[in-house]
C-alpha cells in the first residue's frame, strides 16, 4: 500500500457497557444486556455503519474477584461472533483465543468455521492467558511462566498454521457424475510432532477463504514484542504517551525484519478511550461524571491484581509503594501492563487514589476528551507520527459512546482523507492491506 493511499485503521474493542469500570452504573448503561445478542449485534451494526476494520472480543476463562463492582459476564466469543456474522456483511470478527488453555486442533477448527460463516472476515487475537486463578479452571495448581508460555504459544500457532494449510485451494472437486468430493492429493496431514504438541492431522473442514484468518497479538513485554514481530499482522498495545507509542511502534517494525517481513505488514493498534463532547467542558464533564461513579473497592483490587501487592495495606492518597512492589520479571501475568502503570506512577508521582482514577477508564490505555475535531486532530497527529497505523477503539460508555464516535468524529476523519468513505474488499485481510503470504513463509 503506497504512502499516499495509506488510510487509518479502526477496530472497535467491546466490552459489555464499556470501557470505564463503572460505566454499568450510569443512567445511559443497560447492564442487564450484557448477554443480550440483539444488544451486541447493534454495536457491530454500529461499526459497520462506521466502515470499521474489524470488531473484536476479549476473552477470560475466569471470573474475577471484582464481579460485585462491575459487569462482567462474558459470552463465548466465537458463539457470539457466529451471531453477529449474521447480521453484518464487511465488518471484521476478532476472537481472542489462549493458546495455554486450548489445543490447536479445536482452535483451528473454530476460526476456519468463523471464517466461512463470515465470507472471510475472521481475526485471531492470540493470548498466552494470565493469572494462576484461570489455570485452577483447568486442572492446574498455577499459571506457566511468562517465556514457557510464549515458546508454547510459538509452537501452537505452527501447528494452527499447518493444520489450515492441510486442504490445498483445489482440493474439492465435488463431481457428482463420477462420485468425487474432493481430491485426496490435494489433502495433507500436519504431521506435527514438537516440545509441547503432537498432531496428525489433516483439518476436517476445507481451506477457508482468508486461508489463514487475520493473526493478532495484544502483548507488549519483550517476549510479546518478539512474538508480534515474528506472527503477528495486528497488534493491539497500550501506549499511554505519543513518545512512547513511537518507540514501540519503531521498535516492532524493526524486529519484524529480521524474521524477513515486511513492517507494512503488521498494523499497530493502541488502544484509544475518547469522551466526545460538543465542546471541551462536555467533554470533560462525561469522563468525570464516569470518574465519579468508581468504588474504591474495585478500583483498589484491579490495581493489588495488576501490581501483584495488596495495595488495601496502604492510605489510599498515600504515595504508590513503588520500592516495595515485585521487580517486572517476577511477574506472571501482564508484565507490560504492571511497567505502565509503575511508569505512569513514578512519571507523574500518583497517589494510590490518583493511579486508580487515572486507570479506572480503561486500564492505562491512551485516554482523551474533547470534541471530535480535537480527538480527530490527535489521531491523525498519532497515524502521521509514526506511532500508530489506526487504533482499538475502546469507548468508555457503551452504545452511547460508539455512537457519539461513529456519527461525529468517523466524518472529521474522513474529511482529511486518511479513512475510508466505503469499503473496498470483503474480507479483513483486504480491509487491512494485509497478505497471507507472508506468512506462509513462516510454515
């Protein structure tokens, strides 16, 4: 894709009333919709009238311990997705699957059906899982160390890979005269065997149309940089500042050459929350009316989970107990995520109180308020610096915030010219601009 034509990449990230921690207590939330089909169809109507990339769904394997503070319920995601293909026609569908609490015949199974139920417009968010209360979900004591479970997760997605590529693009012939399905020829075992899978194959549905559905990554430690070099076609990171988005940004189109990709074909996505108003005051108002509306209690325990250390021992507008907490290695669950919120902390010298407001609307991903040419004026400041190709959109307030996007910030954008006015393609894959060639060169 030439620079001239190069467009600005939306996905919108859901999740149930959104982003902000208590947005399910605001009087525009609808709570009890939270396992509503109808309710999330919207949303996807919503972006796909907004000419988005993609739609994606997290997934956790747990239920936290904060369920009292927020709405947590969620559906599984590649039930859902089937049901919200139904009801869209170009947008993309994002699953997050764990390549630690799953096995690589099922998950290639599962994304090659998405992508024939959409027409090719399926995406894989690989996670690697975190926190040792999701593997006592599945038979295990405690959660694989942070390096084990990126070689684990290196490896199932090889044997994914194969396992897709098992049924050639000819293999059905379908000659009812002659009684011929499909060409045996053409059909081929995986023939995996490595450290931590064994698989035969080959897969028993038919090469789907995107043969490989769009591969994301959401981890930003070095092991996850490292692995979003080498796999990844989008990456969905947190970056609190445009320096730091720059770094990262350079830093993994840089590695991914060194695997012999190009850095055109990996997207950079930072997650972005906006408060949009009619003017700045607006604006500012609703992120703090969302402020306003925290408990404590949950703040407090979201921010003990993500700093491995009970942060309910310390005043809460005491300073963060920044010497006393793990070193970044010992972690085992996000180590990104803590080093954020330990830099964001020492950066601007936070209370505990302080830390978990300026968290409490999306977890220290980029936060900002104002109207939409100002929001559109930093996204394009952001796309044109080198520090993003598009971004995971995260709206604080669900629907009301998708909405307020889609119908005043989406024209701005395309008044300047770097977002799209339709969709050109059919698939994610030509949403994005990516090529499954690529990487079959990583087979």
């Amino acid at each position: 894709m030439s620079q001239t034509k190069r467009q600005l990449h939306l996905n919108l990230f859901i999740m149930s009333t959104g982003h902000h921690e208590a947005s399910w207590r605001h009087p525009d939330a609808s709570p009890h919709m939270a396992t509503s089909i109808e309710y999330y169809q919207k949303l996807a109507q919503t972006a796909e009238r907004g000419k988005m990339d993609s739609i994606f769904l997290a997934e956790k394997y747990r239920l936290p311990k904060s369920i009292q503070h927020r709405v947590i319920p969620q559906m599984e995601a590649f039930t859902l997705l089937s049901a919200i293909a139904a009801v869209t026609k170009r947008i993309g569908l994002t699953a997050t699957a764990s390549t630690t609490y799953n096995e690589p015949y099922h998950i290639a199974r599962k994304f090659a059906s998405l992508d024939h139920i959409s027409g090719g417009r399926a995406g894989w968010n690989i996670v690697t899982s975190t926190g040792d209360a999701t593997a006592r979900n599945f038979s295990r004591e405690e959660h694989m160390d942070h390096r084990a479970r990126y070689d684990r997760g290196r490896e199932f997605v090889e044997v994914v890979k194969r396992l897709w590529d098992s049924w050639q693009e000819d293999s059905l012939v379908i000659d009812k005269e002659s009684g011929i399905y499909a060409d045996l020829g053409k059909i081929q075992a995986a023939d995996f065997k490595g450290e931590h899978f064994s698989v035969r194959g080959a897969l028993n549905i038919p090469r789907s149309p995107q043969t490989y559905p769009v591969l994301v990554q959401a981890g930003s430690s070095e092991d996850g940089k490292e692995f979003a070099a080498e796999l990844a076609e989008v990456v969905f990171t947190v970056q609190h500042t445009l320096e730091d988005a720059i770094a990262f940004y350079a830093d993994v189109k840089n590695r991914a050459r060194k695997y012999g990709r190009s850095a055109e074909q990996i997207k950079i996505l930072p997650g972005f929350i906006p408060y949009v108003g009619d003017t700045e005051a607006e604006a500012r108002d609703k992120e703090r009316e969302l402020n306003e509306l925290s408990v404590s209690a949950y703040g407090i325990q979201c921010l003990s989970d993500t700093l491995q250390k009970d942060m309910s021992k310390y005043p809460l507008d005491g300073p963060v107990p920044l010497d006393e907490l793990p070193s970044v290695h010992e972690i085992k669950g996000q180590q990104a995520r803590f080093q954020l919120y330990v830099d964001l902390a020492r950066r601007e010298n936070l209370t505990i109180r302080e830390l978990i407001i300026r968290t409490a609307g999306g977890r220290g991903h980029f936060t900002f308020a104002g109207t939409p040419v100002q929001i559109a004026d930093v996204l394009e400041k952001w796309f044109r610096s080198g520090a993003a190709d598009g971004f995971n959109l995260m709206p604080p307030l669900l629907p009301v915030g998708l909405d307020d996007f889609v119908t005043k910030v989406i024209p701005e954008l395309q008044n300047r010219g770097i977002y799209r006015t339709e969709y050109e393609g059919r698939t994610l894959r030509e949403h994005l601009g990516v090529d499954v060639e690529s990487l079959h060169q990583k087979v």
